[in-house]
C-alpha cells in the first residue's frame, strides 16, 4: 500500500488501535511543558502530528502549536477532535522532508514515532535544526507497544508470515521506531552539530485489552504489518489466528496487561550554528 494513502484510510480506527490515553497525553504534556521551561509564549511543532493524541493537550493549554501531516484525513481526525481548528493551532497539510517554515521559527520540535517514515533522515533532521530558534529543544519520542501487546503481534506475524512468501512487497511502516532510531544514529549526528543530549521517562502506565478487541484491530488492518499480504489471504491468515487466539489464550475475552512507557530523547539546540 502506498505510504501516502495508508494514513489517510486507518485515521478514523488510528485513535481506537493506540494506548495514550488523554488524561495519559495530559500528564505527558506537563511533564513536556516543564522539560523546556515553557512560557505562555513558547511555541511546538509536531512534524507528523496524525490526529493530534501528543499536543492536543498543549493546545488546550493555549501553547502555540503548528502541525504537520502528509494525510488530510488524520488531520481531519484532529480537527474534529477540537471541533474546528483554535487560533492557536495551526494545521499544515504538507509532507514534512521540508518543513515550510522560516529558520528558527519554533522553541520545540516534537517527532513521535514518526522519523521511521520520512524517506531522507539526515535531511529532515537539518530541516528540524534550521526551523528550532537558538537553545531550542528537539524531542524525539516514542510510546511503543507495550509486551503483551507485542506478544500478541508477534504471534500474528508468526502466522501471517505463511502467508508472505508469494508476495515480496513490505509494507512502508512496518519498522519500529526503536529500529529507526538506531538506523540514523540520532545521537551522534546531533552531537556533531553541539546538541546536549538526555533520555527522560515521561510516564509509565498500564495498558488492559481483551484478546477480541485486539482481534479487531487486526480484521480491520489498522496497522502497517497487516498489509503484507492481499486480503483474500489476509482473511485465511486472519482465521487461523483467530483459532490460535481461542486455544492460545482460552477465550477471546481473556484480558492482557501490561506496562507502556512514554519515552522522550531531548535534544538542545546549541546557541550558535555549527559548521556541519
Ligand atoms: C505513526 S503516525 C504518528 C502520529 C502521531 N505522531 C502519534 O504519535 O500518534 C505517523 C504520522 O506521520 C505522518 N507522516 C508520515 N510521513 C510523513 C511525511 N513525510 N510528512 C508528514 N507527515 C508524515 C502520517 O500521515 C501519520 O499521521
């Protein structure tokens, strides 16, 4: 599936398929607003906004926010959320491997799970250091699945992966973000530019499904790994994995827990450019 429509047709499920809850996003956004010392005039950037689950909150707290989104219907999604569009929120449809903005235009840059999907890293990385004002901060973060949902989509892979042999195409979004962290080597590109650099914990917190709701998401397709394989396979992968779920677990309605975290890398902008 093209990366550039495979947004726009799960932005009506993408909220349901996530765990960051609002009041969760909420404690996540303070914890934010207090890392970068924030005044009422700072001003955020999420390149990738998606429906907004990150910075709703700091909009509702009268921050400046801009977000960017190569899928209209995620920012529709985020609209709606809102009723509308505040004045002190911004919405761009654009892809972000160029940030349409002047050189030093924000305080904060926010990516979250969202540097796995541009096609050039180095280029969106001097994207975000030429729009952060001097002593501005980068915050790279992620929530990722927390174990017992990786569990349970490993064995979905397991499964469908019988299915994959005959069809060689992958699907764009079915890296981790942890994998994408590693591949651009974030931490050192950045420290070549004079970035200070830390690893914050933002919020730790229990994630409770049954095995039928997470079923669900994976009938509807909702995630990149699920677009490996046509759908008439799709659909025979699907039935076996809902059998394997009834003997694996013992009911559909069985409920797994456990623990997500909310994990943010921040970067400082130096004070003066650096040469690279
Ligand atoms: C995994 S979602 C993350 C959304 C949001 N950041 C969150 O944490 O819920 C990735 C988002 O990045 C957007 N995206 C992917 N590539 C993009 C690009 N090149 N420019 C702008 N947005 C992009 C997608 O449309 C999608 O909304």
């Amino acid at each position: 599936m093209n990366k550039n429509n495979y947004y726009d047709k799960i932005s009506q499920i993408y909220d349901q398929t996530r765990w960051l809850t609002e009041s969760v996003a909420a404690e996540v956004a303070d914890f934010m607003i207090k890392l970068v010392s924030a005044t009422p005039k700072t001003s955020f950037l999420e390149p990738g906004v998606g429906t907004g689950l990150n910075v709703i909150p700091l909009v509702k707290r009268g921050y400046s926010v801009t977000g960017i989104d190569i899928s209209e219907q995620m920012l529709n999604q985020f609209r709606q959320k809102l009723n509308g569009t505040p004045e002190n929120l911004t919405l761009v449809h654009a892809d972000a491997s160029q940030l349409p903005f002047e050189n030093g235009s924000f305080d904060v840059v926010l990516t979250v799970h969202m540097l796995h999907t541009v096609s050039d890293r180095q280029i969106f990385l001097n994207e975000i250091d030429r729009v952060l004002k001097p002593k501005g901060f980068f915050l790279n973060c992620q929530w990722i699945t927390p174990p017992a949902r990786r569990e349970f989509e490993a064995h979905f892979r397991a499964i469908q992966s019988k299915y994959e042999s005959k069809h060689s195409n992958s699907a764009p979004e079915s890296k981790s973000p942890v994998h994408a962290i590693e591949e651009v080597d974030l931490e050192q590109y950045l420290r070549t530019k004079g970035y200070q650099s830390n690893y914050f914990i933002a919020k730790e917190w229990k994630v409770s499904n049954t095995i039928a709701e997470l079923l669900d998401f994976y009938k509807s397709r909702a995630y990149g790994l699920c677009w490996q394989v046509p759908q008439e396979d799709y659909n025979k992968a699907i039935a076996e994995f809902e059998q394997f779920c009834t003997n694996h677990y013992g009911s559909l309605e069985k409920v797994i827990s456990s623990v997500a975290k909310f994990e943010i890398w921040a970067y400082r902008h130096p004070t003066s450019p650096s040469n690279s």
